[in-house]
C-alpha cells in the first residue's frame, strides 16, 4: 500500500511537471516575443529597441528560456510565485485572499451535486422508464446542455428585476461575514453543482442498474426484502465507486466552468483573476493560476484513486 | 411488411439489387423509430446548421449594422428579439452567431478529435515507447480544464478565429487518443491484421487499411458527443472576452456585451443562451443516440476512460 501510495505520488508529480512545461512552452514560446503578449502588437511596433530590452530585463524575460523555467520552480518551491506585472504583490497573496471563495464554491457545487444527484439516480433506477425516470433523464439532459454562465446570468438577472437584490461584489470572507459570504456563494455553487448533478444522477443510474442484475441483489429480492431496502443497502453501496470516480473528473468542469460561472454572478474568486491576468497578459499571474488550476485536478483525481482501496476491499494496491 | 418478401426469383434479384440504396433509408428509419429523441436533435441541429448556412438570406438585418434611433428596444414586431445597446438587431445577431459558433465547434472537433485519433491509432498499433510517451502527453494534456487550458493556449496564440479554433481543438485531442487507441490495440490482435502483418504488410498501410476503418464508428460518435462541448467552450471564452473578438456577433461574445449594462437587457441575455442551450441539446441528443446504435458499450466505458482508463 505503501509502495503503491508512494509511486502514485511520483506518478502525479511527474504529470505536473509535464503541465508546468506546456504552460511554459505555451506562454513563452509561441508567441515568439512576450513582449507582444503584454503590449500588443501596436504598442510593441512603437518602442524603442533599448525600452524593449530594458522591460525584459526588468521583467527577467531576457534570460534564456531554461533559466526562465528554472526560476519559475524556484518560485514555486518558495512558496512566492513569482510577482505580478502590473501589481506589486506576489501571486501567492493574489491565491490567499482569492482563493478561499472559489475553494468554498467548488465545495459546495460538489455537496449541491451529491444531494441533487444521487438521490435522482436512485429514483430513476428505483423504477427504470417509469415516469419518475423519465422526468429525471430529461432534467438531466437539459442540465448538461444549459452553459453554466448562462444559467448564473439568468438567476442575477431575475434577482435583480423581481427583487433588486445583488450579492455583495467585494470579497467577503466567512470568518468575516459568514451570511454575506453565503450570498456569495450560494449561486455559482447551485450553478455549477446542478450540471455536476446532472451527470451524477446519470452515472448513479446506470450504475444502480448495472448492479441490480448482479447476483446477490437477486438473492435479496429472493430473500423478500423491499425494493427499496434493495437498492438502498444492497445495490447503491456497490454502485458508488464509478459515482466517486465521475466526481472526480467532474471536478475539472467545476474548476473551468467556475471561472466562466464567476464572471457571471461577479464573484472576485480565482476565476475572476484568471481571466483578468489573460487579457492583461500578465503572463506570471497566468502561468501560477493555470498550474494551481491543474494541480488541483490531479491530486483530487489521485485520492479518488486511493478512496478505491479504502471503499472496496476488494482492491488492492 | 408482408409485401418485401420475395415471391419469385427475379423479384428477389430485383430487391436485392435495389438493397444497397433503400438500406441506408432503412436503417436511417430504424435510428429514427428507435431513438425518438435522436431524431429531433438531428433535425433541430440540422435546422440550425441550415439557418446558419443561410443567414445572409434568413437574417431581417445586418448584424453588425448600428441604429442609433432603436437602441436597447424590447422585443417587439419591428426586431422580434429586441435590439442591443447600439440598435443592433438581436435576431440577425444571433442567426450569425450560429455561424460563428457553429463554424468553430465544427472545425475545432474535425481537427481535434482527428488528430487524437490518428495519433491513438499509432499508439495502440504500434504500442512500445512511442505508445508510453504519448499516454504521458495525453495525461498532462487532460490535467488541465477544458476551459483554462482553451484560455491558455488562445492568449497565447492570439486572438482570432483561428486561435479560438486551435486551442479548443488542442483540449479534444486526448479524448480521441484515448479512445481510439483501446480500438487499435482490440484490433491489432484480430486474425487478419496478423494475417497481413504475416503477408509483409507495412504497419503503415495496415493501420491505414485495416486499423483505421475499425475506428470509424467510434470516431463519429466521439465526433458527436464532443460537439456540444466545444459550442459551450466557445461560448465561455467568448464570454470572457478571449473568444472570437468583437464586432463578429457570436453567442459569447453577445452575453459578454450584455452584461456591460449596469442593469442587463433579459431579451439580451435570454436569446443568445437559449441559442446554445438548445444547440447544444439538440447535438448531445443526436450523439446520444449514435453512440447507443453504433457502440453500446463505449458508454460507460467512455466515462470511465475520460478519467485516465483505470481498471478498478
């Protein structure tokens, strides 16, 4: 187990070094100069050869590529990430007072998803094609279908016409205001944990159904016990894992959709600066913001994993 | 049918020549009976599509046409979708904001899902160290959102439909690899696969000739599915103002100049959402229904190989 933990480990830290290099790769190389990148193609055509050289000296973009790299790692391993172009602070602060709404987002989009769901797709597998069944595919389907950042406009947009209500737009953290925090939150964590369920209560579905031919399941029907008793202690225990498993990958549409679904409810989270730092072009926000970004995904993917040995005894590393 | 079995043999030759055309039709029919909702997205994609096409002809304005004197005006029978901040049409807008985003989706799952599919079909053939390396790529590949990694590569390349269309491409290629690489490596030990190693076939022409077409209905029903994921990327990086720059009206872009209004236009906000929303229904009905008739066992499996292939 041990062993095993040890070369996931490895396994995870070797995939984010890949990501580290494509987003380098990515930043520095195709567009040639990164000067373009920050001052646009007419502004980088206005100035001097010297002004050029100087602000990439300044901005330490004139060292060799592979020194560049090697710095950036060394931020990373500091703890710093490097600063910001435009604003004097490091983007480790930028992640500390951002990051903590967007964290709560995801979190709660995954509990909406779960108590939306799950119980959806146990529903649904209760009495498959019956109307229930029917009406919770069709939801789903449309729920995979709605664009989040469609969905969170339309729910501010209704807000603010039936009600006049706005959540508050500055950053409001839950040890400072926990009810103004929840405001905050509460609508791009529906948003976003509605499409999650929707998928959930797919999975959990054919899941279920899967498992209900299994044999022992047709032991407990043989033994008289309810159909729920069935499917709720019997069938749904073994169904889990691919449900755990789809949670997982979930989490990257959580993580991208929340920064479409952020820019539509105005929430200032992690999104919000991610895409203000790409259309700055503020490449060393960027490049910190898309590995954390990525970071994340891989390490939740890497214990989901490791839930397997832990929810199944039956799997052993 | 009582009438379509043959009574004599020349009716028998003559419906047996007549096969090869009616039975497209008829399997077309069989789709259709069989998966009711399939057929309506077919057919709503399909009015789209064709809209799209048309929209110089279907559209009641010029979309990029401002009037000062209709600025910001609520649907009414003049402009049946209300007109933007600057009088522009919403209805036309949104008719070519489906040949925006049509147009891209389209070409970004072409050359994406392409690419990762011929690029899987080396990796399962051939297999060995080009099969591991190319498993790593794809790996870090799918380490990043969808949506971040599309931002990512579309600021670095610039903006333009051309970007926009790459980097939404980029993030579609592992999907592909994955997929269709377990195709190629269930294929690669078939009989007569070996049986044209065995003649001296080069991998290349057994890949092209014998891999490749194995891969085909795989290919359409990934094709499909990934179809609406791009329309709903494209729209999210229009949205976040790194899509297909402004004035070229896309569904994106329209939302993202909605919400410039302290207090938004719904009409503004309704129709270009609800133009993707049903574009995107419409195209995962169609794909749902092509995945259950050419591979019922990729669902699932798919899900689970969307996670990285893990056994468990």
């Amino acid at each position: 187990m041990k062993k095993y933990l040890l070369r996931r480990a490895l396994f995870a830290l070797g995939t984010l070094i890949g990501v580290s290099m494509i987003i380098f790769v990515v930043l520095r190389v195709l567009p040639g100069d990164p000067l373009v990148a920050i001052l646009g193609v007419e502004g980088h055509r206005s100035m001097q050869p010297a002004d050029k050289a100087r602000i990439m000296a300044d901005l330490g973009l004139s060292d060799p590529l592979p020194v560049q790299y090697v710095r950036w790692l060394g931020d990373i391993a500091s703890g710093q990430l490097g600063k910001s172009f435009f604003r004097g602070d490091t983007v480790r602060d930028l992640i500390l007072h951002r990051g903590p709404i967007s964290a709560e987002i995801a979190l709660l989009a995954l509990v909406v998803s779960w108590l939306v769901g799950l119980p959806a797709g146990i529903l649904s597998a209760i009495k498959p094609n019956g109307w229930l069944d029917a009406v919770a595919r069709f939801v789903s389907i449309i729920f995979i279908a709605i664009p989040g950042f469609w969905l969170g406009l339309l729910i501010v947009l209704a807000l603010l016409f039936w009600f006049g209500y706005k959540a508050p737009i500055i950053i409001v953290h839950v040890w400072e205001n926990p009810w103004q925090n929840f405001q905050q939150v509460i609508g791009p964590a529906v948003v976003l944990g509605l499409a999650q369920g929707a998928y959930i209560a797919r999975m959990s579905r054919s899941c279920l159904l899967e498992v209900i031919r299994e044999d022992y399941v047709r032991t407990a029907r043989a033994k008289g016990a309810a159909e729920k008793a069935i499917v709720l202690r019997h069938a749904l225990p073994n169904a889990m894992l691919p449900v755990i498993t789809i949670s997982g990958v979930l989490l990257g549409f959580v993580l991208g959709g929340s920064v479409a679904v952020e820019q539509a409810f105005g929430v200032p989270g992690l999104g919000r600066a991610l895409v203000i730092a790409i259309i700055e072009r503020d490449i060393i926000v960027v490049q910190n913001l898309v590995l954390l970004y990525a970071a994340i995904f891989v390490v939740v993917n890497v214990l989901v994993d490791l839930s397997y040995g832990w929810l199944d005894p039956r799997i052993r590393f | 049918m009582a009438g379509s079995i043959p009574v004599s043999v020349s009716e028998a030759v003559v419906t047996a020549g007549a096969e090869p055309q009616s039975s497209v039709l008829r399997e077309l029919a069989r789709f259709a009976r069989r998966n009711p909702l399939s057929l309506v997205g077919a057919l709503v994609g399909l009015a789209i599509i064709v809209t799209a096409i048309t929209a110089p002809w279907v559209a009641p304005r010029d979309p990029l046409k401002a009037n000062f004197a209709r600025m910001n005006k609520p649907p009414d029978a003049n402009a049946y979708f209300g007109t933007d901040q600057v009088g522009r049409d919403t209805l036309s807008r949104v008719i070519y904001g489906a040949r925006t985003s049509l147009f891209v989706a389209f070409a970004a799952v072409l050359l994406g899902t392409t690419t990762g599919s011929l690029w899987g079909v080396a990796c399962g053939y051939l297999g060995g160290r080009f099969d591991l390396v190319s498993q790593r790529i794809m790996e870090v590949l799918q380490a990043f959102p969808d949506l971040i990694l599309a931002m990512a590569i579309s600021m670095a390349i610039g903006t333009g439909m051309p970007a926009v269309i790459v980097a939404i491409a980029i993030t579609r290629i592992p999907f592909g690899g994955r997929v269709i690489r377990s195709v190629a490596i269930s294929v690669r030990e078939m009989q007569y696969v070996e049986a044209g190693r065995a003649s001296g076939a080069s991998a290349l022409r057994i890949m092209a000739l014998h891999v490749l077409p194995q891969c085909v209905a795989p290919y359409l029903v990934l094709a499909t599915t990934h179809l609406g994921v791009a329309i709903v990327i494209e729209a999210a990086l229009g949205f976040l103002g790194v899509g297909v720059p402004p004035p070229t009206p896309t569904w994106g872009n329209m939302l993202a100049d909605a919400i410039t209004n302290l207090v938004p236009s719904w009409w503004l906000v309704l129709y270009p959402g609800l133009a993707i929303t049903v574009t995107v229904l419409a195209f995962n009905l169609l794909g749902d229904g092509i995945r259950d008739t050419l591979d019922p066992r990729l669902s699932p499996a798919f899900l689970r190989m969307m996670s990285g292939g893990r056994k468990g």
